[in-house]
C-alpha cells in the first residue's frame, strides 16, 4: 500500500493536493522549481527521498512543462515505479508515453482531475486510466484526494491508458455548454428587468428544489452576491485547450455538439476586439443595401 | 395567515402539492373533473368550501385548460380574493389576466413550479411575481412546498405579476441546454468505448467533487443505472413551450442564445422522420457533385 | 391593364423604382412627405391623379408608417382599387389588412421586393401574394419591376395574401446565413495569412466556375476591392427585423433553423458593448478556478 | 510552355478534366488503373511518355491513393519535372510532400479544383499553391481548366505550396453553410404551405434580381424540377472531410464557426439511425418529470 508519494508541480492545485493528502496521512515530497514552495531542491531528490517502488503524481501544466517532467522522470525512475499525470495532457499523447514508460518497466496512469480551488475541502473528482494492477496500487492516493461519500461518486477507474484524461476532456466540453445555458439565462433575465426585477434573487431561488440546480449555479450565486450586475468583469473568456479537443473528437468522431461548439465560439469571439467575419458581414450589407455601417473608429 | 386554500387540477404535480401542503397543516380543497380524486363535485363547489378571503392556486395545462378555469373563477370569486397560476402560462398572458381580474378586486399571482415529480419528498423551487401584499398573504403556502432550507434558495418573489412566470420560462430554457450538454458528453463518452470502456462508472464518478455535479446529473446516473446504454428509449424528444417562448424572448430583446437554441432546435429534429432540409442538401450534393445519396425508401 | 399607378415612398427603394417603371413606359404618381421628390403635395392629390380602377404601391418603412399609410389609404380609395404592399410587412398583418380592406371592396396584394440599390439596373426580385385577379392585373407593373429574363426566374405569385412577404422574409433568412458563411470563410483565411497569402484573391478566383459562385460573393469581392482588409468598417451589424420573424416562424413550426439563428445572434453579439453572458462565463470560472479574469475598464 | 501533361485517376473529375484539356489543344497522357480508360498501362509508361521537364497532374481520391501514386512519381520523376495534387489533401500534407520531392529537386504545387461535373463545360475553378515559377510554368493548363473570362475570376495563385488547398478547404466550408441555409429556407418554406403555394415557384423567382441568387440556388431549382417536394432522396447527407477540416482549423486559430460547424453536425445528425444524445435527453425528461417518451422498437 502506497503511503508516501513525489508530487512535482506546487501551484495553485498541487498545493491544494499535496495539503490535502497530508492531512489523510499520505506522506508527500513535493518539488517545485520555486525553492520556497518545494520540500526538495531537485527531481531527482524528490526521486531518491521515495520509498520503491515509487509513485509520483505530475501536476503541472500542459503541453512542454509536463513533456519535460515526464521525460526527465523517465531516466531518474526504475522497473516498478509508476508515474500519475495528474494534469491535463491530450489521452493520445498519454498513450504514446505510457509506451514509452513501458519500455523500462515504468507505469503510467493519466487522472483527470476535477473540482479547482474547492478541491482541498471538498475533495477533487478523479478519473484515471490504467492497468488494474496500477489502479489498485495507487487507491490510498485516489482516496485520500477524492470527495467523502460513496468512492464510485467521485472516482473512476474509466479505462486504460488515457481513458482518466479523455474523461476530464469530455468533462471540461460538459462544463462549457453548462455554463454557457447558465449564462445564456443570466442575460435573458438581467435585459427584462422591467419583469423580473430581482435577478440575483432570482437565481439564488434556484439552488433548491429545481430542475437546474448545480454546484455551478451555487458558483453563479456567489459571484453575484459579490457584484449583483457582474459589473466588475470584463467579458474576455479564455479557453484552456480541453474544449478545443473536445470538438475535434466529436469532429472525427462524426458525433454532433452543437451546444458545446456554440459554448467554444462564444468564447473565441469574446475575446476579438474586432470580428473580421462581422466586418465582413456589415460590408456585405453596405454593397447591397447601401445600409448603415459603423465606420472603424 | 392563510392556511386553507383551493387547489383546481390534481394531476401528477397538482396531486402531490396537496399531498405536501397537507403534510405541512394546509388545509386544502382539491378540485379536479376526475371525480375518483377530487375533494368537491364542481368548482363552484371548491370557492363555496373555502373562507373568505380565499385562495384558490390553479395547476391545470397550459394553454385552453388554465385559461378556462380562470375565466370560470374569476365568475365565483370575489374582492379579496387570490388566484395563484401555478402552471406555465406565458408571462404576457399573466399580466393580462391579472389586469382584468383587477378590476373586480381579485388578486393574482402567478408561481413557477420546478421539481417534477420529485417535489412531493424534496420540495418546489417556486418563483413568483404579484404584488407584496399578495406575495405576503400566500407565504404559509409557499413555506409548505418549497424545499427545506433557507427561504431563500429555494423561493423568490421575482417582481410584479408575470415575473414568476418569465423566470421559469428562463429556467426551463436553462434547462434545455443543460440536458443538451451532458446528452452531448455522453454521446461523445459512448462513440469512443475503446478508450473509456466505463460510460456509465465515469457519470457516476463525476456526482462528487467535480465542477459538472448537479441534480441532472444524478439523474443521468439513475437513468444508466436503469439502462445502461439507454437501449430502451427512442431518441424523440418532446418541447413543452417554454423553451420555445425562451427563443422569442431572445429574438425579442436581441439576446445571443446559441446554446438554448440549438438545444431546442435538436429536439425539432429528433422528432422527424425525415428532414426536408438534409433533403435538400442530400439534392444539392447529387446536383453539384454526383455524389452518392441514398433513395428515400 | 395598369398603365399608370400611384407609389408612396420616394426614399432609396421607391425612387429607384419610380425610375425603373418609367423606363418602361408606366406612368407613376409618387408622393413622399419630402416636397423636394414628390410628384404630388399630399396622399389624396395622388389618389385624385389616378384613373380608376386604382393601384397603389406603397413602399414606406414597415411597421408604423406603413401601418399609417395604409389606414390612410384605405379612406381615399374605392371600390375595385388596388393596394399593393411592397415593404417588409409580417406576412400575418398583410392578412389582416386585407380582410379589412376587402370589407370596402380594396384589393391588397403583398409584394416581397429583392435586390436593394442594384434594381434600378438589375431589376427587382419579386415575390407577391394576393388573388389570381388582382395579380394578374398587376403584371405590367412586375414585368417592369423585375429583371430581363424568363419571367418565372424573377417573379412568383407565391399563393394568397402574405404569401409575398412569407417568401421574402424566408428569402432574408437565407440571406443572413449566406452572408455568414462567407464571412466565416473569410475570417478563417484571413487568420492565416501565412498560408493564403492572397485572400482577396483568393475570393475573386471564386466568381467563375467555383460551387461557391454566388452575386453575394460578387459584392464581398467588391468590398475587398475598396478596401482588402475590411478595416474601415467597424464589425457592428444590424438587422432588419425578417430574421428575427424567420426565427419566429422556425420556432412556431418546430423547423430546425441552427445556421439562421446562429447568423442572427453573432449580428446581436456584434452590437453588444459588453456581453452580460460572457462576464457570467467568466465570473463563474473566477470563482471555480481562480482563473484569470480581466477587470472591466 | 507546357503543351503535353501526364494526368493520374481518370474517374468523373479526372475524365472529365482531361477531355476539357484535349479541347484546349493541351495533349494529355492519362492513366488509371482500369486499362479501358487508361492511355498507358502503368505509370511508368506515363512518366516515359512525356516530355521533360514533366508535368504529372494527380486527380485520385484524397487519403491513401494520393500518398502512393506521389510517392510512387517520386521515384519516376527526375529533377525539374513538377507534380500537380489536383485532390482534397491536407494543406499541412502538402507542405511536408513538396518538402520531401524538393529534396530531389521535384516541384509540387497544390490545386484546389472546384466545378463538380459542370467543369468539363463550364470549367473549373482553381486555387494553387507553390513557387511563382512552378505556377508560371503551368498556365496554360491553369487556363485550359478554368471557366473562359478574366482569368483572376477562376483562378487563383493563393501563396506558397498548401495555399491551394487551404482556399479549397475554406472554400468547401463556405459551401457547406451556403447549402444548409438554403435548405433550412426550403424547409420553413415547405412547413408552411398554407401561406406559401407554390414552394418551387418561389426558388426558381429567386434566381434573378434577388440577393440570394447564386449557383447553388440554381441547383436547388433543378433539383425542384425534378422532384418538387425532394419525395424521392433520403435526408442522409455525407461529408467529405473537407468541412471538418475547416471545423478543425478554427478551434487551432480561435475563429468561431458557427454556421458552418452547425452545418456540419446537421449532416452527422443526418445519418444516426438513433441519436444517443437525444436518448439521453429523453432519459433526463422521463427521470425528473415522468415526461412522455417513446420506447425504442
């Protein structure tokens, strides 16, 4: 049984996961490149300070960072020892690193893992993809990190290799389209105040009883509790790579997402200062119709 | 306080209000023309048994079926007296009823129900529009259906009459796109079971601790927990109004709503047997292209 | 047979058209409020000029002026006369206005016109709706309207009053979605410039021969023409109210319309300063995640 | 100048193209693997049969068949010769071949080819990519190919190799959201033939003087023609990659799609015989409200 673990990558998560699991008892070492934060001063110090075989949980972020720290992992570990990505890699390139790791007797598991800032009191939703044996090593891990209650409500063991990130990427594409409704109605209700002057209230009513109660909604409820008419924030919204991939599954997959696109293009739009399509469209207007336009400021 | 009311309509909903209301100490007088559950033979019957001021709370379709109790209600009532809408009348409906019943001093308030079949254990989310005095008047009632918890999460009064009634047209399209989304992650989860080989254990994981959790999605467990490839059910889907009602407001106002109108919009075409516009396309493609179609059988 | 008719509205449509019909020999009486353009210095004056049996085409805004204009019309005119709508009126009140017309004996044809400043030359598009007689003898006056060619390639008696307007609202709808997909493409080339690095070219090589050839892609060629990076228009794009109504109809009709709507709300989205919706979006992942916001300015 | 070509893949594009090159005085050697169309019997023969430096024009099928006969011309031809890929490659597919053909000094340049089988009369629209030398060198088959008229009207040096099929990628996505709102106007057009009589009559109308005119309306009108309530086809619509690539391409660049992605699921959704999304959805109504469902047969 495993009860002590490396976890590399300190920020925002992996602090949180690394509190988390020490207050369930795991033993953690944690490295961080900055020195305030990290138990040790090296990978590889965080790799000699490990019981064999090993368990390290990679949390940092996609794409180079954690290419790098998996390919580095992957000369300092032995036969045995297992790496977890814990952050948010494409499931293709998982599987091509866990046959990679295979190669030297090193396990792979991916673990998408949910629940952001919340997760260090409420737990974080896991779902992993691995071998069985792999899985079961690393059970004390997944319970120490996951949410009270039930362990089928807050893990999975959905699949092999890429199975946990291919999850959390469907997940993400889930999340996107919700919000999206949520904030569809948001507008909808704050553009007819002269009807439903009490907004705020009205949303904060939803979170019992109702057919669209959620953990989000509880979000929506906060954040207006904090600035009633959302008059604080600008309306850029970033996009983290996971929705993206969602489309282009269900792209290659011939499967429809008409609601999670629509949640994905809102989001790119939101962040022009000027759509060269609506451009387009207000000059098709003016060729025609000799209809009003804006001239560009 | 009020703490005798009239109830017109006991069908599934109707039926489990007076259950719970009755469960909370509110005396109540269901009428419904099914005489095996009604409490009165007519509905002059349930104005005679109620004391003055009286509130009678109506739950009975949309459409022909409320507007002719209320019409008929509005015959037997008297000054003082209140009607609750508690169906999905449209909100401009709402405000014209209130303002004829006004003028021979019978109130009007309007409540958005939410919580189906399950609000009898759980309670309603209610939302209503009226004027304070009216919404003052009914509190006793409103306390016994909503859910326990604080006032406030799972009631409001959303402003003048019609307010209730906009707020659970908004909710309801909330609702369309939510069930959209996750129908979409599912789809998606379920064309790539080479990679996630557990669809139904990775929904149920994310119940806990993850940022998708909600009573939706509990439901779509439950509804896998039955039938795990949901086999059993044809892919039609029914639209109650509302979100339709939510589309027109958008146009109305000029509200983006691409999320909630492509969700109403995929149960238009799940309902038909053949599109005239896929048709249409398939003609252009065979025009064009000589591509391959498929003769209509 | 119609040689001489009254035309109210003198403004970019209705001079042009003036214009056109005097080229093809049918005498007009125009009337604007404008003293300036107006053949006649009021409504009666132009009703009082025409031989009887009457035609009247009225070619003012829609909605109240066109609303008033009728009204005012149907006092001067008499029995037999001709009334022809030939702006943007809701197919459902040229229904009503011409029940109430025909209470008097006046004739109501609708008629949807297309082709905005380019008609003077090209002619005009025509789709109308009204009797087989009142058509019929309206024919001199579309033949003028209407392009060179076949008369079926530009002209239709679409089926009874509303018809014409029906047909041109769903002729507008089109039109939105057209013109989006071009702009769609368009900003996709643009995007990557160092692929395509001849985007205006690119869009001129596909006038002739291409699936794509279209007069809307005329015109976006010669928008690029004046100016090849769209940069003096701002991307603000209004609408004209027949998308709106195509929006309606799909609604009422549970007619799947996701590309129309989709073209609808990205012009809503364009002329928001600040979208309410996408401030939600980003509030609601601030408050999961912790993740980077922009401040409103 | 080049007066003799080698052409590959004789199919409805190939053929087709090479008869229209004879008519222009261009001699074209073709091969094909069916010998009752082919001029030669292998492609070696081709390769032999041409005058240096060659030109080879490759019309097979995208995928596999383009990759084998490109590779297999790569070791045929000689330095100075150029390969046209006339198909549907992926531009970054064309980048990577000519990169690899350079090597051993062969030319390449990619050619999107728009027309479908209206090309060998009306000619085809074409988009290149590649050096302003290798272009020069082959305009007079450019000019044999594309429509009569000014050439930058039908034919296009789009940028460096990739450009071409880049253009006809956006070019396909273009077509894609062109054809749907055509046939979502069919549709409402259709829904509604109480108000709007004559549906065939009101497209072909549309082909003159309006602005929606185009080649694809002309098309739709045939399509009419033939078959006026499009009875005889099934709403089953293919795809040719083309569109998803384009789909692909905005996710990579942040450009939202929205008319053309919905385009592109409407066809997916076209060819489920059941949709797991909207059973999904039928599972959520039945769990919450015990709504109405249909079972599956």
């Amino acid at each position: 049984m495993v009860s002590h673990i490396g976890l590399v990558g300190l920020g925002k998560m992996g602090n949180n996961m690394r509190e988390r699991l020490r207050r369930s008892s795991i033993e953690v070492t944690g490295f961080d490149p900055r020195p305030e934060v990290s138990d040790v001063p090296t990978l590889a110090d965080l790799v000699a300070a490990l019981p064999a075989p090993r368990v390290v949980w990679v949390m940092v972020p996609a794409g180079e960072p954690t290419r790098g720290v998996i390919q580095e992992l992957g000369g300092l570990l032995s036969e045995g020892d297992i790496v977890v990505e814990g952050g948010n890699s494409h499931y293709v390139e998982d599987q091509e690193r866990a046959a990679e790791l295979a190669q030297r007797g090193i396990g792979y598991v991916d673990c998408g893992v949910s629940g952001g800032v919340w997760g260090l009191d409420n737990g974080y939703g896991l779902m992993c993809g691995g071998s069985a044996a792999h899985v079961e090593t690393l059970l004390p891990v997944f319970d120490a990190l996951r949410p009270e209650g039930p362990r089928e409500e807050g893990f999975v063991h959905a699949g092999p290799v890429g199975a946990g990130h291919f999850a959390k990427m469907v997940h993400n594409g889930i999340e996107y389209g919700l919000m999206q409704a949520y904030a569809e109605g948001y507008e909808l209700l704050a553009a007819k105040k002269d009807v439903v002057t009490d907004v705020h209230g009205t949303m904060k009513a939803w979170q019992r009883g109702t057919v669209v109660r959620s953990w989000l909604l509880d979000l929506m409820v906060r954040a207006l509790d904090e600035d009633p008419d959302l008059s604080e924030l600008d309306d850029w919204v970033d996009d983290s790579g996971e929705g993206r991939w969602t489309i282009d599954e269900g792209v290659d997959n011939a499967v429809p997402l008409p609601v999670i696109s629509a949640a994905l293009f809102a989001r790119f739009a939101s962040r022009q200062e000027s759509s060269p399509a609506m451009r387009a469209v207000a000059a098709l207007r003016q060729q025609f119709g000799g209809h009003a336009v804006k001239k560009a400021e």
